[in-house]
C-alpha cells in the first residue's frame, strides 16, 4: 500500500471514530448498529465504493432499518444534533 493510501485510511478512520462518539456503546443490539456503521460508513468513504455520496445520516439510518428487520422494537440511541435525522 503507498503512503497515500496509508494517510487517506486513517482519516477515514478518524471521521467513522468521530462519527461512533455520536452513537453510544450499550446492549447488544447497540453495539451492532455501532458495528454495521462503521462497515458501512468506511466502505462509502473508500475507493470503489458502491454509494460514494452517501452522507453519515444514510448509513445512520440504513443501519438502523437493517438492526429493526430483526428487531422491530429497537430504539437506536445517537446524537440527534450530530446526525440530521
């Protein structure tokens, strides 16, 4: 990998972790939609992403209806000042 690479995955890093300090730890089904945005927030951010102009607040809510298909009755837990929902 060039050192380009390098610097332009740890800034992706470094916005998906800014973003994660908006959406708590908590049970488990929390900790998935921590999980999920963080696969799905990085994969928008990259190269070859399939949905390049995805904002936060889709991934945020994509997230969520793919947490809700299992579990009707989870209620997400996020900043709702940072994330425009």
């Amino acid at each position: 990998m060039k050192i380009d690479g390098i610097k332009k995955l740890g800034e992706m890093r470094g916005k998906v972790r800014e973003d994660l300090e908006h959406i708590p730890r908590g049970h488990f089904e929390q900790n998935m939609l921590r999980e999920y945005y963080w696969v799905e927030r990085m994969n928008s951010l990259g190269k070859k992403s399939e949905n390049p102009n995805a904002s936060r607040e889709d991934i945020l809510e994509k997230a969520i209806e793919n947490i809700k298909r299992d579990n009707p009755h989870f209620d997400p837990e996020f900043d709702r000042g940072y994330f425009k929902i």
